[in-house]
C-alpha cells in the first residue's frame, strides 16, 4: 500500500513539474510581444542619438539567458505529454524571435556606425 502511495506522490510531482514547465513556457513565448517594440525603441533612440542605450540590448540577452535557462533546467525531463512537447518548441521558437531582434540592431548599428575602433577597444585591455 506504501509503494502505492509513493509512486502516486512520485507522479503527482512530476506532473507538477511539467505543468509548471509548460506554463511557463507559455509566458515566455508571450513575452515577444515585447520584442517588437523593444526593437523599434532601440532603433529609434539609435537613429535619434546615434548610440544603443545598454538597458535595451541587455533586455535581450536576459530574454534570451531565461530561455536557455528553461531549456536546461527542464531538459532531464522524460514524458510523453504532448503540451511539454509543445512548450520545448515554445521556448525554442521565442529564443529565435528574441535572437533575431538582437541581430537586427547589432546590424542596424554597425550600417550606421560603421565597426568599431578595435584598436581602441584593445588598448583598452593593454596596461603599461
């Protein structure tokens, strides 16, 4: 009767987990609404002071990191549910939508400003 309970309890958390797993997938897949606009905004203060604000670029790079995140801390997951099938594509699909928008402004940037001084980049790791 033990053994019973114990695998119930084993299940119940692993459903658990991949419920969690899956609805935060959805949230995430939700957050690039705001990539667009994020972009827009970075390209217009680009375009209006001709530099990229940080804020907007490490936006990005966190949007991207949580994702990572997801797909590693869920990746010992074994099951046969088709909703956290569903999620992994999620999670991948928004990875590509936030990778890309952080493409375009890295192009976008470098079209108006041309590459960067490495001379002057790497001086600035020289010490005398």
């Amino acid at each position: 009767m033990t053994t019973d309970v114990k695998m119930a309890e084993q299940r119940w958390v692993q459903n658990q987990h991949v419920t969690t797993a899956v609805s935060r997938a959805k949230a995430f897949r939700g957050s690039t609404r705001f990539a667009m606009p994020l972009t827009e905004v970075s390209l217009w203060i680009l375009y209006l002071s001709g530099s990229l604000l940080e804020i907007w670029v490490v936006c990005q790079l966190l949007a991207l990191s949580y994702g990572a995140q997801w797909l590693n801390h869920n990746s010992s997951l074994v099951t046969a549910d088709g909703d956290y099938a569903d999620a992994v594509a999620k999670v991948k699909t928004a990875m590509v939508i936030w990778a890309a928008s952080l493409l375009f402004i890295g192009v976008v940037y470098l079209v108006l400003k041309g590459s960067p001084d490495w001379q002057m980049i790497l001086d600035l790791f020289v010490v005398e």
